[in-house]
C-alpha cells in the first residue's frame, strides 16, 4: 500500500508542475503583433519585427502571438481571419498594429473595447491620428515624414534637377502627407504639378507627360492605385519607362523597386512601440499614454536602380553606410 502511494507520488508531482505552468502562462499578459507585410518582402518591416521581437524576447512574463498579412488577396484574407480567430479565442491583453493593412483589417474592430488595448504603429492619416487617439483603449505612433532631411539630401544629390512633380494617390493618408508636403518651402527645387492620382492608367499617364516637363518626380505614396494588394508593378512599371528620376518618402518605395527613399527609421518605430506597450501593461489602471510623433530619418537605397539613372554619379558613402547598417540597402 505504501509503495503504491510513493509510485504515485510522480505523477502528481507532473499534475501539479502542470497546473502551475498552466495556471502561469493563463495569468500572463497576452500580446498579439500584427503586421501588415512579411518580414520576406519588405526590408522596413522586417526591421520593425527584428526590433519588437528582440524585445519581447527578454521578457518572459509576456505572452506573444503573431501574424503577418501579407500583400496578395488571398493570403490576405486568410491571415485576417487568422488573426480575428486569435483574438476571440486566445483574448489578448493588447494588439501592436503594424502598418495601414493592421490597423484597417484589424485594429479598428476593436477600438473601444475595454477588454483589450490597441497600439497603431506607424499612423499616417490625420483622421486616422484623432479617431485613435481619443479612442477609449487606443495609443499610438504617428509616422511623421522627415521632409525637411529629405529636401536637404534630394538638393544634394540632383543639384541641377529643379523642376519636380509631385505624384501621390487619393487616400486618407496620401492627403495628410501632402498637407505636410505643401507645409515645407521646397525652393531652389520648383514644384511645377502636384498630381493626386486615382489608378494605374492615370499613374502610367502622369509619369509619361513629366517626361517632357520635369527633371524629377516626387513619390508621396500609390498604395491605393491598384485593386491588388501587391503594388510593385506599379513602381516596375515606372522604372522601367522614365528616363528621368524618381525619389521617394517611405521604406516601400524601395522595397517595390525603386531608386532611393528618405523615411522613417522603422527600427526606432518599433522601440517605441514595444516602449508603449510595456508602459500599458506594467501600469493597466492607469491613463494610456498620449499619442507619439515618430521623424528619425532613414534612408532606403536600391544602388542598381540609383545607376541606371545615374551610371556616373556616386552615392555618398555616409548614406550608403547608414543604410546598410539599418538593414535598407539593397545592392
């Protein structure tokens, strides 16, 4: 009799190392990361994941989950049910919103829920900035484009390219940017268009008659342009059918193909946002931290298509090796 109550003394020591780590990983705060792109096609947000990942993973006490929606339809709509899946059945504490695709598809179901917290990392829209911020369970990272760097470096690089159009699509977001755009005194560059463009066959239209009337255009943002998801043929197309240069004002740009991008440093994004999150949790009773504006500049180089606009002009080292050493520098 005895040595059948010592046999079980084993197993309940198994049962009770597993109510506890059950009852420990039950109570431990829960959060979902969202992403809009994979971290395989875009250097941007790849650095944002590598950033809140290295994070996280230091701290134990968190429970992470995480889901990435990727850029074509299908796989889109699968990885948003994927993620609504998650969060009825695995009730997060708080949902980190990476990107436009995370905070439509997903975020904003939740807003004013009081069961969970929101952070929307990487706001671009006015509106978007003021629904989120005075959302009862919502805090964010607005993403302010550093035009006033990215004017210095531009007049750097295409000293005697003055005359510039200017291209963005009709969204939200492309006319906050542009109220910001229109903020700078651009001079000695010389804004002859500012073209809000609605489609592909406008874009492809635009870039042809700047042709004859720019030595540069200006990418504000073309996301919306197309019914897909996947908006590199949009910039391939531009690539492959100007002779003149085309400059951009985020990381995708040059994730999409294009020549050089001056952005915000997606790294530091992702510290604040893990800043933020941790702030929320650590403190749940109190007052959610205000909305952050995000400016650190980060250049975004893809040198290949740099030459074949520019086969004997070299880019400056320092800007070169400040891309590499953030990981936005493609050959």
């Amino acid at each position: 009799m005895i040595k059948n109550k010592i046999d079980l003394l084993p197993l309940i020591f198994l049962v009770i190392l597993f109510v506890y780590f059950a009852y420990s990983n039950a109570s431990k705060p829960r959060v979902l990361i969202v992403q809009s792109h994979t971290t395989t096609t875009s250097k941007s947000s790849a650095e944002i994941d590598k950033v809140i990942r290295q994070a996280f993973n230091e701290k134990a006490w968190i429970s992470t989950r995480w889901v990435y929606l990727g850029q074509r339809n299908k796989r889109l709509l699968w990885s948003v049910k994927q993620a609504n899946n998650i969060v009825k059945r695995w009730k997060p504490t708080l949902i980190i919103a990476v990107g436009e695709k995370a905070q439509r598809s997903i975020a904003k179901n939740y807003l004013n829920d009081p069961k969970i917290k929101l952070i929307f990392a990487g706001i671009r829209g006015v509106d978007e900035s003021k629904q989120y911020g005075t959302a009862t369970n919502a805090t964010g990272i607005v993403e302010a484009t550093p035009f006033v760097i990215a004017k210095q470096i531009y007049g750097e690089l295409f000293p005697h390219k003055k005359r510039v159009v200017v291209i963005t699509d009709s969204s939200a977001e492309s006319k906050s940017m542009l109220a910001s755009f229109k903020k700078i005194n651009w001079s000695p560059f010389n804004i002859i268009a500012i073209k809000i463009l609605t489609n592909a066959k406008q874009w492809q239209d635009t870039i042809k008659q700047a042709q004859t009337t720019a030595d540069l255009i200006f990418v504000l943002r073309y996301y919306d342009l197309e019914s897909s998801d996947n908006a590199k043929p949009i910039i391939t197309w531009a690539i492959n059918n100007s002779r003149i240069p085309m400059v951009g004002f985020s990381g995708g740009f040059v994730d999409d193909g294009g020549a050089i991008s001056i952005g915000t440093n997606h790294g530091e994004q992702g510290k604040l946002a893990v800043k933020l999150a941790l702030q929320i949790i650590e403190n749940s009773s109190a007052a959610l931290p205000p909305v952050n504006t995000h400016t650190q500049m980060q250049p975004y180089i893809r040198e290949s298509v740099f030459k074949q606009f520019f086969p004997n002009a070299p880019l400056p080292k320092m800007l070169v090796d400040f891309a590499k050493a953030q990981n936005t520098y493609y050959p």
